[in-house]
C-alpha cells in the first residue's frame, strides 16, 4: 500500500471516529434512548462514544508520526538541492 491510501484510510477512520463520538454525544444529549431504554440506552451511547474514540485517537497519532516523516524527507530533498 502506498502512503497516500494509508492517509486516506487513515483519515476516514478519523471522521468515522468523530461521527461516532457525535452520534453517542446526541443520543445521551437527547435522551432518545436513556428514556425508553433506560440503563441499556445509556450503555449504548457509551459504547458510540468509546468506539468513536477508539477509531480517532490512535489514527491521529499514526498519521502525525507518517506526515512529520514526509515533512522530513521533504526537508531532507530540499536541502540536498
């Protein structure tokens, strides 16, 4: 795999993430499902969120490290020439 399709998974994990932390973030807001469901509604939109979470994250930080690596090599071929 090249690094730009590692970048573009990479980033569509990240706004799968967000959406995922918005949507457990709505539904204990709303209180759609902790009204009719009750403990289990709230177990759900903890379950968004920390999925959410667990998609954001550790992707930032991958792709932190691999754009700083290509800003560096970057710099590296600039200076050779």
């Amino acid at each position: 795999m090249t690094e730009q399709t590692i970048i573009r998974i990479l980033k569509t994990f990240i706004i799968l993430g967000i959406c995922l932390i918005i949507l457990g973030h709505s539904l204990l807001a709303g209180n759609y499902l902790s009204d009719s469901m009750g403990i289990h509604g709230i177990m759900i939109s903890a379950a968004c969120i920390a999925v959410g979470v667990l998609f954001s994250l550790p992707t930032k930080i991958y792709l932190t490290i691999l754009l700083m690596k290509i800003e560096s090599d970057l710099t590296a071929q600039n200076k050779q020439s």
